[in-house]
C-alpha cells in the first residue's frame, strides 16, 4: 500500500470519526434534555398529587436501563474495529458539538 492511500485511508476514517461523534453527542443532549423534561413532569405531577411515585422502584428500573446502555456501549466497542483514525475524529467532532 502506498504512503498516499493509506494518508487517504486515514483522512476518511478521520473524517466519519468526526461526523458520527458530532452526531452521537448532539442525539445525546437530545436525549438528556428529553430525560429532564421527563423528571420535571413527574415532580410537577407529584407535587400536584396527580400521581405518586414509588421513588425505589423507579431507581431500580433507571439503573436496570443505564447497566443496559453500558453492556451495549462494551459489546459495541469490542466488535468494531475502530481504527485511531476514526477515534480521534470521533473525540473531536464530540469536542465539537
């Protein structure tokens, strides 16, 4: 392989690095964002006393959620061969967004 493509192959890796961490993080404050909206409806029904809300069984559906995320992330990052390149551009359209 010569030094040309492979300076392409890693600008291209880098580049989609960029575009998919740029994404990831702005689906992140997405999600976050809806999470919190989420929380403050249920306090506002709470306050109200709309609803009540077993707080214990609702921490242990939340951790059961983010242990599942976590497991995903792990399985995700050990299947795809993610080449430094792409991590870099990753961590800098994160940075970015």
């Amino acid at each position: 392989m010569s030094i040309e493509g492979l300076i392409a192959d890693l600008g291209y890796a880098g580049f989609a690095g960029f575009v998919v961490g740029f994404a990831v993080k702005k689906l992140l404050n997405l999600f976050l964002m809806m999470v919190g909206l989420y929380f403050l409806s249920l306090f506002w029904l709470q306050n109200k006393g709309i609803i009540d809300i077993n707080w214990a069984q609702f921490w242990v559906l939340v951790k059961s959620l983010f242990s599942g995320v976590d497991e995903f992330v792990k399985g995700a990052l050990k299947t795809v061969a993610f080449s430094s390149a792409f991590v870099g551009g990753f961590f800098l359209g994160f940075k970015t967004g």
